[in-house]
C-alpha cells in the first residue's frame, strides 16, 4: 500500500468512525427519557409513536369525558353592536360615501341643515325613511334605540 492510499483510507475510516459516532448520539439523545433499552433497532416506542400521529383535533360526543372540558358557550353571549359598530356595517355604506346624495359623515356642511332640523325628526327620518334613506338605514337586525344612538353617532362624528 502506498502511502497516499494509505492516508485516503484513514482519512475514510476516521470519517467512518465520525458520522457513526455522531448517528448514535443523537440515537442516544432521541432516546433519553424513554424506557426503551440502548441498542434496539427502533428509535421510537409504539407509545411514542402513536403520541407523534395523533390527528390534530378530536371528536368529543356529548356525555364522554372528554366534553366536559369544553368551554360553556354562555346563553345570550351575542354582544349588541355599538352605534359605531352598526354605522360602519350599514350606514357608512350610503353615508362614508355620499350614495344618492347622502350626507356624509365628517361632512359638517352636509349636516348642518339637517342637525338644525332637530333630533326628533332626523330619528324619524332614519326609522322611517327619507327619499332614498330606507328605513332603519337597511339594518334589519337594529331596534329604534338603536338607530337613534347611530343618528347620535352619526351626528357627533359631523359637527
Ligand atoms: C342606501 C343608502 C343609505 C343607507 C344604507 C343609510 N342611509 Fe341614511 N340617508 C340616505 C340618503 C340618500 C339620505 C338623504 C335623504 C334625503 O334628504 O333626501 C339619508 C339621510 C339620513 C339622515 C338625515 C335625515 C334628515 O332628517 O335629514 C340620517 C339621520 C340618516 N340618514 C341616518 C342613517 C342611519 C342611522 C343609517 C344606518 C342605520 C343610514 N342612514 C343608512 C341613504 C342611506
């Protein structure tokens, strides 16, 4: 054997000894705090393995264990929209714009002549409807309280 032969073998041996030994300290690392004895030829447990392929989410019937840790769902628990909540769901639709001659909200001119009307008629206005103003703004779910706040809103937002 010549000499270059030589180191090329020892070079690969040692690489040998190198990977293999880096391969089983990892196996080691993976293996510790498992009860699996050293040099089996699995690295994972069954029990670890079924740990690892889980589905993400389980079906919970009602009545099994696994139900009660469910968060109640409070009765009711449907918050009521704010006046500003309801104005940019469905009036800033028209009024953010100035649909069909509208009068936009921030638009202190627009408003004006219709605040001076006083605020029992803009309410009667909005509930009942103006020319292209449909009644209740289109807000199906809102009550008259509910779109005189928005009128509030509206108008406080424009002064
Ligand atoms: C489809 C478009 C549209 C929607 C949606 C709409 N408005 Fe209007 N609104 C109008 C138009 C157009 C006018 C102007 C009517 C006129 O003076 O002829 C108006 C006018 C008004 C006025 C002034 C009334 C007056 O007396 O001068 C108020 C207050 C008002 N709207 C409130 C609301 C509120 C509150 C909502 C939402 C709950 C709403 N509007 C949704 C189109 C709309």
């Amino acid at each position: 054997m010549d000499k270059l032969k030589q180191l090329v073998v020892s070079v690969a041996v040692f690489l040998g000894l190198f990977v293999s030994g880096q391969a089983l300290a990892s196996k080691l690392a993976d293996q510790s705090g498992s009860d699996e004895p050293l040099g089996s030829r699995s690295i994972m447990s069954p029990a670890k393995i079924d740990a690892r392929t889980q589905p993400a989410a389980k079906v919970c019937l009602q009545g099994e264990d696994c139900a009660s840790a469910q968060p109640a769902v409070a009765a009711g628990s449907e918050e009521a929209k704010s006046p500003e909540e309801i104005y940019n769901t469905t009036c800033a639709a028209c009024h953010g714009t100035g649909v069909a001659g509208a009068p936009k909200v921030g638009d202190k001119a627009g408003w004006t002549s219709r605040i001076a009307q006083g605020n029992e008629t803009m309410y009667t206005h909005a509930i009942k409807g103006l020319n292209a103003m449909p009644p209740m703004g289109t807000c199906a779910t809102c009550s008259e309280d509910d779109i005189k706040a928005v009128v509030d809103y509206m108008v406080s937002e424009s002064k």
